[in-house]
C-alpha cells in the first residue's frame, strides 16, 4: 500500500511540477522571451478569457509527453516511459486545435503532413533497435545507425517551425493586428525539444552537471528552432510554403528509405 501512495506521488510529482506542468511553463516562458528579444517583436497580448478547451487539451497532452523524457531525476520509473506515448500526446495538441479552432490553423493540411513527417522521424530510430524506451533510443551509439539517427534529427527539428507555429503562414481567419501570447506553443517548447534531447543525443546523469547539461542541450535545440524559423520569416511565407510543400515530403522519403534499408542491412 505505502509503495502504491509512493508511486501515485510520484507520478503526480511528475505531472504537476517536474518535468511537468510547472517545468514547462518555465521553459517556454523563458524561450518564448528570448524569442521576441531575437526577433525584435512587440509584446504580444495576454489572453482575456479563461483558458479554453483547446489550451487545456494541449496543455494536458504536453505534460503527458514531457514525462515520458529521459530527464535527470524524472520521478517516472525509466520502464514506464514509452516514446509512442509522448509522439501520441505531442500529436494530439495538433489533432486538438485542426478540431476545435481550425479556422484559425494556418494551412491545416500541410500541417498534417508535416506531423507525419515528424512522427517519421520521432519512430524512425526505433525501428531497428525494436526499443521505445527514449532513453534507450538515446543512449544507442552503434555506428550502422547514425545515417538513421542523423537524417531523423535533421527532419524532426525541419518539422518544428510548422509544429510550433513559427512559420511565416498566417491562417486566413487570424485578422489581429497585435499578436497574442500563445499558451500552447509555451506548453509545447519543453516537450518538443526535450524529446529530441532524449532521442537522439545520449543521456545525461542524475545530477546537477546531468540536469544543467540536459537543460542547455534542449534550450540550445529551441535555439536553433527560433534561429530557423526567424530566416523562414525573412525568406517570406511563399518561400516557407514551398519549402514545406515541396521539400519536406521528398525528405522525408529520403528518411524512410533510410530507415528501411538500415533495418534490413544491420538484421
């Protein structure tokens, strides 16, 4: 019974605080500011109502997918995280907002097809070590699968300008002249990037050098995030179109075709 309690404060450890609902408003908070200082943005506004069945739906599933990271000090027991949980969850958010405020998604069917792009890239690297344990992933240096896990990085970070919604394409309906704060894409920062932390860089150890050194691994992936969708911004949406219409597709072939190939060669 006393190993029962322990478990269900832990796992509510993990869910509220860390890595949690309370990490990652943190993060993104903080991303989310050194993005509009990068940018040279305006302030956006803060929301004026409640939040709303969408925030919460994204909110819930982020959290579910930020306790799945191989996090120093993770209170969720390494065996009980799954990266299909945490693709499953992350894809929700998307599947929640195309539902319920589609109007306001910019180019919704090529956001599908960017999200299948990045499940491609979150699954491809566990197809040959048939382990969807993140840590496991990570933690796999075998030098047969480094075209795997490198052609994947390059695709899961390509897809996250789209995910995240900082891409150049505004949705027809969104006539705001000022910008609001996004508290989806705050929730989302943590869990994105810190999943591409867990997947293709390797561990780091349950101390404080292991949790400073997975906090700047993952705030140095929101970095590059920002940088890539700042020169999308500066190339201009019809630019940032093609590239997502055009471009990511193909690649994501080119992956595939890589992760099937590796399979088959290192059996």
């Amino acid at each position: 019974m006393i190993q029962v309690l322990l478990g269900l404060l832990a796992h509510a450890a993990a869910l509220l605080l860390y890595p949690g609902l309370a990490a990652m408003a943190a993060f993104g908070v903080l991303v989310e500011l050194a993005r509009m200082r990068v940018a040279k943005r305006e302030r956006p506004e803060l929301p004026r109502r409640r939040p709303s069945p969408v925030v919460a739906t994204v909110a819930l599933c982020s959290v579910v997918a930020a306790v799945q990271l191989d996090a120093p000090f993770n209170p969720v027991p390494g065996d009980e995280r799954s990266v299909v949980l945490a693709a499953v969850a992350l894809s929700f958010t998307a599947w929640a907002e195309l539902a319920l405020t589609v109007e306001f998604v910019a180019a919704p069917g090529l956001l599908l097809i960017v999200q299948m792009c990045w499940l491609l890239a979150v699954l491809g690297p566990a197809v040959q070590p048939e382990s969807l344990r993140p840590q496991a992933l990570g933690n796999l240096l075998v030098p047969g699968l480094l075209p795997v896990k490198i052609s994947c990085a390059f695709l899961y970070l390509l897809c996250l300008p789209a995910l995240l919604r900082l891409w150049p394409v505004t949705p027809p309906a969104d006539k705001r002249v000022r910008q609001r704060l996004d508290t989806g894409r705050i929730l989302g920062w943590l869990p994105y990037c810190g999943l591409f932390t867990t997947l293709f860089i390797t561990p780091s150890g349950d101390d404080a050098l292991g949790l400073l050194r997975f906090f700047g691994l993952t705030f140095g992936v929101a970095a590059v995030v920002v940088e890539l969708s700042i020169f999308l911004r500066w190339r201009g949406s019809a630019v940032a179109r093609g590239l997502y219409t055009r471009g990511i597709a193909p690649f994501a072939a080119l992956v595939l075709a890589i992760v099937v190939a590796t399979s088959v060669l290192m059996r």
